[in-house]
C-alpha cells in the first residue's frame, strides 16, 4: 500500500465513522466486567490502535444511540438490544438482529439460537462474559423478516463503531446476513466461511449462524472447524484429538 493508498483508505475510513455520528476515534479500555479465569491464556494482541488521545466508550455509544427512531424498527421494538459482555474482548460475535425472545429481554442471543451459541462459547473454553457480542440491527425486525437495506444503512454504523471501541483480536460473523453485511459482498455463507476475511484491519471468520445449526446438525462440524481456526489466532488452547 503506497502512503497515497493508506490516506484515501484512512480518509474514507474516518467519513464512514463520521457518518454514523462519531466525534472522535475508539479505543479506549472501559471497565463492566471483569475478564474470567478461562479468558486467561487469550494471548494474541489486538491490530486495532488503541492509542488514540480521544476515544469513544461503549456507553458514548449507547448514549448516542439513545431512544433510536433513526428507522421504523424504532417504532415497533419492546427494547432496544445493544449488545452484551466484555468491553475489552478479545473476541466479538456479530449476529443479524434480535428475535423476539431478545427483543423482551434486551440482550442478544438468549433465545434457542443464543443458547446453543453460549455452548459453543463454552466449548472453545471461554464464557459468554468473556467475549462480546451484538447484532448488525439494534431493533428486532417484525415477524424477525431480514432486515432491509434502509435499516442497515441506519444502524450498522454503530456496530462498526462498537467494534472500534472494544478493538478485538478477532470478529465471528454468525449467519449469512452478518457475513455479507460486514464483508459488503453477497457470497454465500458456505464460501465464505474457513477463512478469515479482513473488516477494518481486524481478521474475521463468518460461519454459520446457530439458528442454522438448530436445522441443520451436519453444519455443527464446519463451525466447530471455524472456531478452531478462531482459538488458534487467539492463541487459545485447542482441545486434544480423540484417537
Ligand atoms: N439471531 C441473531 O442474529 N441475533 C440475536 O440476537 C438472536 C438471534
């Protein structure tokens, strides 16, 4: 990349922020919780600059999106589902938007799907208050119908913006929605999956989402495939092959 290159990407980097509302750059560590004893051999360091004097906090993030009606899913949402877990992960999931179990109960992935994915969390020895995770949409769409580009134009600004604020090592994009939308493409999920993609200078690793996995049990392996893939950039301990 020349330092022609590196500014045009910098400056349309910082308009997008913009865009979305940012009044300066992320990075800062904000405390919530405390990062647990399974976290612990997470040695991999993160590629995102955290030395930025002025940075925005998951809770600047939050205030600004306020009593959100920046689309109508504003109009007919319980709660507005922001995102849940440790604002310095290592680790973030990405989802498509909050079904209805969600939408009651204002955190993502707590319903069937967000079940199975806490196992999956578990089973790469970490907890769900290990990592982070949010959707691309805040608000949960009616009848959980995909989500339109007009809503995603509104609201996936503040996911990036999450992202910036907790700088992870790597991102999980869970679901065809989440992949496409973060990789600005329309591959299929089953290509793009068991590889890590690049969002913003942090690698990232779409894979099936667990809904999917509830149909479907042949995709349980290509996932667990993927999180290994995931551990290993973490520098987590894999666990041993049986046999
Ligand atoms: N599916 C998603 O993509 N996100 C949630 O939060 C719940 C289900």
């Amino acid at each position: 990349m020349t330092d022609q290159d590196t500014s045009s990407y910098l400056r349309a980097y910082l308009e997008e922020l913009r865009e979305t509302g940012a009044e300066y750059l992320s990075g800062q560590p904000q405390h919530v919780r405390p990062v647990t004893a399974e976290a612990a051999p997470i040695v991999a360091e993160s590629t995102v600059d955290q030395s930025a004097a002025l940075v925005e906090t998951l809770v600047d993030i939050r205030n600004d999106l306020g009593d959100c009606h920046r689309c109508a899913l504003g109009d007919g949402r319980t709660t507005l589902v922001f995102g849940v877990g440790n604002p310095q992960a290592k680790l973030v999931f990405v989802g498509e938007a909050p079904g209805r179990d969600e939408d009651l109960q204002g955190e993502p992935f707590v319903g069937a799907a967000g079940q199975l994915l806490t196992k999956i969390i578990q089973a790469m020895g970490l907890q769900r208050g290990d990592v982070y995770i949010c959707n691309v949409l805040k608000c949960r769409p009616p009848q959980n119908r995909d989500p339109q580009p007009e809503e995603v134009e509104a609201c996936s600004g503040f996911m990036l913006r999450q992202i910036q604020a907790i700088g992870p090592v790597v991102l999980v994009a869970l679901g065809k929605f989440a992949a496409q939308t973060l990789l600005q493409n329309q591959t299929p999920i089953s290509k793009l999956r068991g590889q890590f993609h690049d969002y913003h200078g942090i690698p990232l690793m779409p894979t099936f989402h667990p809904s999917a996995l509830l149909r479907d049990e042949t995709l349980k392996r290509p996932v667990w495939e993927d999180m290994q893939l995931v551990m290993q950039r973490l520098g987590l301990q894999l666990p041993e092959k049986k046999g």
